[in-house]
C-alpha cells in the first residue's frame, strides 16, 4: 500500500491538485506494481510564510 505525501506551497487550482494526484498515482501503479486501488496520495500544502529557503521566508520574497 505505497503512500505518497507532497509538500507545496499553497496556490495551485483545484484541477491541478487532481491532475498531480492522477500522474502520481500512475507513475507509483507503472513503477510498483503497486494495485491502483491501494495507492494512497497526500497533498499537504503550505502557507508561503511557513516556508524559508536560505534563511528567507517564500513570503518575503
């Protein structure tokens, strides 16, 4: 039962969600062998001033 979590910063339209949720789920069923019903896709998405690179919150960019 592969469970796959994303991590994003929070911006994405409802039909891209459900388009990154359908391409990973068939690249883990062609790369797994994996049954499509027990994959499991998580998106978790993050408010840009919960997120830094190099010191730098995405929000005060």
């Amino acid at each position: 039962m592969p469970i796959v979590t994303v991590k994003l910063l929070e911006g994405r339209t409802d039909d891209q969600l459900k388009n990154l949720v359908q391409e990973i789920t068939n690249a883990v069923e062609k790369t797994t062998d994996a049954k499509r019903d027990a994959i499991s896709v998580v998106i978790e998405e993050m408010k840009p001033n919960h997120f830094g690179v190099g010191g730098t919150r995405k929000s005060d960019q």
